[in-house]
C-alpha cells in the first residue's frame, strides 16, 4: 500500500480548534481517512449534558430574560426620579433665591384690579423689608468685628446682638418696607383710580421693543471711524463718525436688561414723593444731623471741644474755659500748644478787666491752630499725619462700601476671576480713602493758612515792610479771614479733593452732599430768612428727591448711576 512505502511523507497531525469553549465536541480540520469532517465524539451525550446546553426557548432562559428586562426598566424608572428630583431641587432653590435676588430680565406683572395691586404691593413691601432688614444687619455686623478689638469681651454678646436686633436696623427695614409697598401700590394704581389717565398698551413695550432701552443698555456703542462696506451703497454716509452697535441674541439681551416699567412721568414722580415722604418718618428727626455732625468731627480728626470753642468765638466772640481745660488735658497735647491755649484764657480774662485806653491784647475770634491741632505744634505737619489717619480709619468703611457691592452685585464676573474683582476692589477702597484724608488736609490747610494770616496782619509790627500797605486796608477787610463767611472757601477747594476718586463715582459723591446742603439751606430758610419751622420739613425734603430719583428710574434709568439703578431694581423691579 501506498502508506507503508519507506519514501512516504509522514502522515499531518490533526489541527484542531476549540469550538464554545473549553469541554465542547471538537472539530478535525485535517480530513480523515474517510474523507468526513464529522463532529468527533468519544462518545454520545447524556441527558443531563444535554439539558446544560443552552436553549433560547427554553423556561429558564425566558424567565431570565424577563428579568433583565425588568431591571432595565427599574434601572431607568430610578434615574428618571432622580433626575426629577434634582431638577425640581434646583427649581426650588432659583424660587427661594427669588425671594431675596431678583433675576435680570423679570418681566412686568399685569395686574387686572386695585385689589391685586394691594397684594402685589405689600408682597413687594415684605419682600423690600426682609432684604433690607438683613442688609442693614449684615453692614451693622461688619462695624461691630472692628470695634470688637476695642471692647470688653463681657461686652462681645450684647454689641453683636445689638448690631442685628437694635432699632436703626428695625427702622430701616420698616422705612424701606413702607416706601416700597407704597410706591409699588402708586404706581399700579393710578391708572385704575382715575380711569382717564390710563395709558394704553401700547406704551408698555417689551424689554426688545423698546427703542430707548435698544439705544442704551442691551447694546455696546462705540465713537469710532468706520469705512464705507461695498453693500453700503444704497445708504449715503452723512459723516467718518457714526455709531455702530454689538448686537447680542435675546437671551443675552434679557441677562443685561433691567426691564421696568415705562409710565407717565408724573405718575412715578408722585408715587416716589408720597412713598419716600412718608417712608422717612420712621427715622427720628434729630438723629441725622447730629450723628453727621459727630461723623464729621471723627473724619476730620479734630476734638469735639474745638467746634464748640469756634462756634462760640466766631459768633459769639467768648470761651468756654470748659472746652479749652479739655483740650488741655487731651495726653496727645503738646507743651507749645498748652501753653497758648493758657494764654488764650488769659488774654480773655485781661479784655474783660480792660480800662478805657488801654493797649487792645489781639484775641483771635475763631480756634486757634493749637486747638484744630493739639498733636502737632506746626501747622506745616499737618497735612502728612491727617492724611494717614484719615485714611487709615476710613478704610474699613469705604472696604465695605466696595467689597460688598462687588461680591454681591457681580456675583458671576467674581465666580469667574475673583483676584479681579478684588483687586479693583481694594484699588477703589484705596482711592475713597485717599480722598477723603485729601479733602480733610485741603479743608485744614486753608483754615489754618487764614488764620495765621489774620494774626500776622492784626499784630504786624510799624517796622515790616508791608506796615504801610496793611494801615491802608479797612479792618472789615482784614476781618473777612475769619468771618463765618470765610468757610466757604476751604470748603470750596476741598471738592478739588473728588479729582482722586473714580470718574464714576463723582456724580454719586456730588449726589451725596446735595441733600445735605439742602438740609442746610432748609434749616437757614427756618431760622434766619423767618419761615415758619414745620415738623415735616425733612419729609418734605426727602418726597423731592425722591420724587426725581423715582421718575428717572422708572423712565429713563440710563441717566442713574450703574449702582444705583442696580440697588433700586432689587428692591423695587419693574413694577
């Protein structure tokens, strides 16, 4: 036979190949001898082998089957709850937010009657009264950490306490609850209390329609040249300088937006005097003036005793020996000082004693410099100390003043670059504080130049060149320097101090001291041109301004001041 011939290749070892696994039948690949690529089996399987082998149809294979579907759809039942639940959790907080931030872009609430603008009027007014509740005790809190170093720590509970729970934070809260609640009824109501008045709809325009608002807040404009497009034809350039404006989507547009309610003038002007007259009687008539009397002796870092020794001798021209013995026994008072400050009430005495032709002392009819500035004996050291502790004790309270607006106000512009903000923050706290010492040392300089002046032209001596010029001056001219009139001009040169502050703050500061020259001026008119005092001239006052603020915030708010128009919309909204 062929296979037992010597020469013959030896016969292929069979390859095989696992076929399901390890313990499965077997497949040749090679051929047999027989030429049939069979299953090779050593033997037949038995019946429990082939109950194993798995079987689609099978009960347990369908029994398993349904189980896995079922916990497919559990599976995905669970996290649609879940997904459910912290959507709804995060629908929850953005209303709880609500309550205390108001979002950019709310819309204008449509109300049907007089009823539903009681309702939306007081739940504004609680609304307003609970965020400035807080507000007030959040800045109250600040001040007290500050002086916590400087008070007993007996005392640590009842300052904290007092700082959330005392009464100008209770006054505050109601102020700007009342003032809220009665504006927002106002405002609401009008058109229904007197039907003729009523403006039509169409003079509600959306946030997008309104051309006003388009021209100012949801767009960016630049001055700048712009050459002429090739599609540009059919429109002629009437001038290189023409206006071109970044347009954003509506979503960006009602981010940026402060929608409000566009009303006639005077209906937003009398609600804004009603509500801030009446609003203002919380607060008690005499707290204001005298805590910003005091404040302003704080700032400018002179003794209390001082102002009332000027106003008594530059009205009055006599001393309080009270007033001086406190200067003296300040510790800071240098020897130099005390001494003239004794010579001051000496020389008082002698021109009380004084005989009919008797050499006239000169007396000074105003504090002298030794009384403006007990710590220093020169008047050329003045200015570099004042600075410093002016600053310096400011800067906590213009550090709130910029930190917090910044934190709270652009809450996503520090989320996203916090080093940013703060640090412009810091700079700005810087610059308040500069201006402020600034101010104090203008003011101070001027005071103390004029009244070195009047002295050295009231005792010149007949041997000094300019004797005869002087002789020839009236002594009412002389006196002018330091005549109650002669404030105003270090008063007038201290604004040149607002030059350091930030371009945007200057109309805020400008706006700060306007209602208190007019406070000024209503006391003057009061007291000296004879009006007849009344109790609610304050109120009055206030019904004034804030009718103007109200109707510009309302109708044109591009003219207030980004924070201002910020802080009105959280408390009051479009409507």
């Amino acid at each position: 036979m062929a296979h037992d011939r010597p020469d013959s290749p030896p016969p292929l070892s069979p390859l095989t190949v696992p076929v399901l696994g390890e313990g499965r039948p077997t497949y040749s690949t090679a051929p047999s001898r027989s030429h049939t690529p069979f299953q090779k089996r050593a033997h037949s399987p038995t019946p429990s082998e082939a109950e194993s082998e798995f079987n689609p149809n099978s009960n347990a294979s369908i029994r398993r089957a349904i189980l896995s579907y079922e916990n497919l759809v559990t599976l995905a039942d669970a996290q649609e709850r879940l997904k459910y639940v912290i959507a709804n959790r995060k629908e929850t907080l953005k209303e709880a937010r609500k309550i205390v931030w108001r979002d950019r872009g709310e819309p204008v609430v449509e109300l049907a009657d007089v009823e539903d603008c009681l309702k939306w009027a007081l739940k504004g007014g609680f609304r307003a009264a609970g965020l400035a509740f807080n507000v007030r005790a959040g800045f109250n809190i600040v001040l007290a950490l500050i002086r916590l170093p400087s008070v007993p720590k007996k005392h640590w509970v009842s300052l904290i306490q007092r700082a959330i729970f005392g009464l100008d934070t209770w006054r505050f809260a109601a102020m700007l609850g009342s003032f809220v609640s009665i504006y927002k009824f106002l405002l609401n109501a009008l058109p229904f209390l007197i039907p003729s008045i009523r403006a039509p709809s169409d003079e509600y325009p959306s946030a997008f329609d309104d051309d006003d608002e388009t021209q100012t807040l949801p767009t960016t404009v630049f001055d700048i040249t712009v050459p002429p497009s090739p599609d540009d034809t059919k429109t002629p350039i009437m001038s290189t300088q023409r206006r071109r404006m970044e347009r954003f989507s509506l979503s960006t547009q009602a981010q940026r937006i402060l929608i409000r309610k566009k009303t006639r003038r005077w209906h937003s002007a009398l609600a804004g005097a009603v509500a801030g007259g009446l609003g203002v009687l919380w607060e008690t008539r005499d707290s204001l003036p005298r805590s910003y009397t005091n404040w302003v002796a704080s700032a400018a870092k002179v003794p209390h005793a001082c102002l009332r020794m000027n106003y008594d001798m530059v009205r009055n021209h006599t001393v309080n020996f009270n007033d001086v013995d406190s200067i003296i026994a300040r510790s800071e008072t240098t020897p130099s000082n005390k001494a003239l400050l004794l010579n001051l009430k000496d020389t008082f005495l002698k021109l009380q004693t004084l005989s009919p032709g008797d050499p006239v002392p000169y007396f000074p009819h105003y504090a002298t410099c030794s009384a403006i500035h007990p710590a220093q004996s020169s008047c050329w050291s003045v200015p570099t100390t004042r600075f410093f502790e002016v600053a310096r004790w400011m800067l906590p309270i213009y550090g709130a003043l910029h930190f917090v607006p910044a934190v709270l106000f652009k809450r996503s512009t520090f989320m996203q670059n916090p080093w940013k903000v703060l640090m412009k923050a810091a700079i700005g706290t810087g610059r308040s504080s500069a201006f402020l010492g600034i101010f104090v040392i203008i003011y101070q300089s001027i005071n103390c130049f004029k009244n070195q002046s009047h002295e050295y032209l009231s005792t010149l001596s007949p041997s000094s060149p300019l004797y005869p010029l002087v002789q020839k001056m009236p002594k009412s001219v002389i006196d002018l320097l330091i005549s109650k009139y002669s404030f105003f001009v270090p008063g007038l040169f201290s604004g040149l101090a607002l030059f350091v502050e930030e371009k945007r703050r200057r109309p805020e500061l400008a706006m700060y001291v306007l209602p208190k020259g007019l406070e000024s001026l209503w006391i003057v008119a009061t007291g000296k041109v004879g009006l007849k005092r009344w109790k609610g001239g304050e109120s009055l006052l206030t019904a004034i301004g804030m009718a103007m603020v109200m109707s510009t915030y309302q109708n044109d708010p591009q003219h207030l001041s980004g924070l201002v128009r910020r802080i009105l919309y959280q408390f009051i909204g479009p409507n």
